[in-house]
C-alpha cells in the first residue's frame, strides 16, 4: 500500500523542496520508517532518543490526530492523505499559532501543499470587512467563517424581509424582522465558535467610512446601489486596500479586484454612475437565487487568495458570468492613469457626498405631473372617489401584491396604450417605490394628458401603511 505523505515546509530541504512523496506503509509506523529510509535527515526533526514522536510533531492521517490516539500503529488505507504538521515557533513573521481544535478544522487546508499551516495562519490572522449582509455577503461570510478568517467585519443597517430568503442564505424564517448583522453574527458565531466579529449596523457613510474600513486588511463590496459601490471603491484607495468586487442582476454577475498591487480601480472601469433609474435594481428586474451564491463564493475566493498570497487574483480581469448560458467570460482591465481617485494626479483625494455624484435625492425637473400618498388615495377609495389607478408593474409584481380596481399594463407596454385612456382622465400611476412609475408620468404628460399623479412610495408604501396584508417584496 502507498500514501501520499504531505511534507511540512521546514523539511522540504531533505526532500528536494518536494512537498509531497508517496510512501509504502499499512501503518503509520511503517510509512515513518519509509520516509527515514528515503531521507534519513528527516528522523532526528520527529522523533526523539527513545524513537518516540517529538512533542511538538503532530500527525494527521486523513484528517484525524494520531497523536490524540498516541497509537503510531494506526493503519494507513491506500491513498489515504498523510499529514506531518510540526509546531513553527512564534509563526512565521508573528503568524499566531493553531491549537489542536484548529488543526483539526482546517485539516483540509492543511493538507494542500500551497496553502499549509501557514497559510491557514495567515487567514487566521487577516481581517475583512463585507459591506452588505445579503445576496452576495451571505455566501461570502458563511465561506470565510468557515476557512478561518479571525476576524470578520459586517456592515449593514437593514432587517430580514421575506423576500431575501431567496437567495439570502445566511437567514431563516425564525429570524424574519430582525436585525441583520445581528443575526448573521449569531449564524457565523454557530459554524465558527473561533471568529471575532465585528458588528458595524449601520449604513455606510461618507462620515464613517474611513474609520471603518482602516481596521481591516481588504474590503468585499456586498453592496446592491451605486453610491455605496463608488464610496467603498473611493475609500478603499484612500486607504490603500484592496476591493473585492461583485455584481449580480437577474440571470448575470460580475467579479473582479480592484485597487490591489497596483491594480485597477471601480473608476477605471465606470468613471461615473449611469443616471437614476436607468438601471433597475435587483428589486425590480429580479435575480436568479443561486447567481449570488456563484459570485459570492468568487469574491470569497479571491479574498482567500490575497489573504494567503497564493495562486492568481481577479486583478485587472473583468469576469462576467451568465447563468443562463452557463458561460464565463473574461476582459482585461488596465489601471487608468487619467483616473480622478487612483490616476496619477487624482482630483478626488477625500471622501465626497455619494448620493450628489449618483444623482440620487436631487431637485426633481419641472415636469406636468403631481404626486398623491397612499393615505390621500385610500381616503379617496373610500369616499366613493374612482380615478384609474394605473399598475405599471411586471406580470410577476402582479401576481405578488396589488390594490384591487387597479389597471394592470406593463411599462415596456404603455406607450402601445395610449388611446385606451381619454386625455382629460384622472390617471394614478404606481409602480413598486414609485420611481419607475415617475417615467410613466411624463410619458403620458408628453402625451397631453392633463391630470396625472405619481403615487409615492408605490405598493410597498400601501402595504406598510394601509393594507398589511399585501406582501412586501
């Protein structure tokens, strides 16, 4: 019978710097004295004057201690994984050290000649920061809680809503209203008792994210809105950390890491944002449950790999993902020397009002259209008043949640609808926040409609405020 015997990196000088060897043995007796055959120098760093294993040697065989069991007759099967792990004095460069609870954990690791204990020791000494506890912060926390990462930062002020159970798999149905980083600690606390975490319920802010984000070694962009991913991108090269980006809508992700080793940064790629709802949200185009578990555990990846300095990063790579397809594509990126926060005479050198640049809560423009709240409606209705309440929203939002009388026509569809209204109607507009029917708005008062409404806050303000008995979404 052989084994695959992985060699420790402080003894790989006898072997060649091979750091692995296969080695005859049906017990883990047998497989010593093979090795020693093999090279001799090896005895003396395992086993003492008396030939008993050195106190300071463990012994895996398949991930279980042989030490524990203090029996060196434990069988060895064919092909079974063989790990030799001496104790590092101090760790290497002031690495902390594992405990025998922690060798055993990460036996798996361990066992993987590039990544050894003293990447594990790296990991076990990194921080990182995820901004947003959802779609792509759930697999990203729950991996890196599990590879061992000491200590995780989360950022997030919202609460679990029914919806993110889609995808969001860091939560249940038994934590429903409640806080999310609160939460998600209680969850990650639970598959790795050996995690500090850092509970940041809070939304991320021109005013608090500096002082956040200095604590940690590199930063994961969880975040689902743009003036959020331009504040971490902003902040993480002010700092000099690395980005690990990912993006997700409907059926189609995005990975990439920016700002690391000289790298690209998110401005590169987009210098601006696209204008307000130009680009829906995730909310209201959708998003297949499984696309932030593939994107998510690509953005964990990446961290692990720049943690431990092993393999190659996503750094100036754009990887594009299509679930539908199931097809990977990769562009090249290049670091942007006119670039306003990472280029060579950058004009953004501190942190800037993200909402003004994403055009977001700015004056609205003069249009011909008023605005109605779900309260002055719901008066209406029940007076007896009927104007047309126009639901512009997908078939799908339909089935979710509606106001009963209401006239269902989706947006792509309007303009195609036109002469089914008169012009002098009462027209309502709604949507799901009331954003997208704005665009309706003024669609139909471009159309001479003389008396349209927005209604704001769409459904989701009816639910909460008059018929919480509509689901939210």
């Amino acid at each position: 019978m052989s084994s695959q015997i992985k060699i420790p990196s402080p003894l790989r000088r006898f072997t060649g710097n091979q750091s692995s060897i296969t080695v005859a043995g049906e017990t883990v007796s047998e497989v010593l004295e093979n090795i020693f055959n093999q090279h001799p120098e090896i005895r003396p760093h395992l086993l003492d004057e008396t030939d008993a294993l050195r106190h300071f040697v463990n012994i895996y065989v398949n991930g279980v201690d042989v030490r524990e069991q203090r029996n060196l007759e434990t069988p060895v099967l064919h092909g079974e994984d063989v790990h030799i792990i001496p104790s590092i004095a101090g760790g290497s460069d002031g690495l902390p050290e594992l405990d025998q609870s922690e060798l055993r954990r990460y036996a798996r690791h361990l066992s993987l000649p590039e990544f050894g204990i003293e990447g594990q020791q790296k990991l076990k000494a990194s921080k990182v920061l995820v901004v947003g506890t959802g779609g792509l912060g759930s697999p990203v926390l729950l991996y890196l809680a599990a590879a061992g990462v000491g200590t995780l930062g989360l950022v997030d002020f919202d609460v679990v809503d029914e919806s993110n159970l889609q995808r969001q798999v860091l939560f249940g149905v038994n934590v429903l209203g409640e806080s999310k980083t609160q939460s998600a600690s209680k969850r990650l606390a639970e598959l790795n008792p050996n995690l500090t975490i850092d509970v940041h319920e809070m939304r991320l802010t021109s005013d608090n994210a500096i002082e956040i984000i200095q604590n940690y070694d590199l930063v994961i962009d969880g975040t689902d809105n743009f003036q959020t991913r331009y504040l971490v991108n902003d902040a993480c090269v002010i700092l000099r950390k690395p980005n690990v980006y990912g993006s997700i809508f409907r059926f189609e992700g995005q990975a990439s890491v920016f700002n690391y080793e000289e790298g690209p940064c998110y401005r590169c790629l987009y210098p601006e944002p696209p204008p307000p709802g130009l680009v829906p949200s995730c909310a209201e185009g959708g998003v297949l449950g499984v696309l932030p578990g593939i994107i998510g555990c690509i953005q964990a990846n990446e961290a692990i790999k720049i943690i431990t300095g092993i393999g190659k990063t996503l750094k100036g790579r754009f990887l594009l993902y299509d679930a539908l397809d199931m097809e990977f594509h990769e562009v090249s990126l290049k670091r942007n020397h006119e670039c306003s926060v990472c280029g060579d005479h950058p004009t953004v050198t501190e942190l800037i009002d993200y909402e003004q640049f994403c055009g977001i809560n700015q004056p609205e423009p003069e249009h011909n259209w008023s605005e109605i709240t779900v309260n002055e409606l719901n008066q209406r209705l029940q007076s007896g008043d009927s104007p047309i309440i126009l639901d512009i929203r997908e078939d799908y939002e339909v089935m979710l949640a509606q106001i009963k009388g209401s006239t269902h026509i989706p947006m792509n569809q309007v303009s195609t609808h036109l002469d089914d209204f008169d012009q002098a109607d009462e027209i309502i507009v709604l949507c799901r926040s009331g954003v997208r029917s704005q665009k309706i708005c003024t669609l139909l008062t471009e159309h001479n409609f003389k008396n349209v409404k927005n209604l704001q806050g769409g459904i989701r303000a009816w639910s909460l405020n008059i018929d919480p008995s509509i689901p939210l979404y």
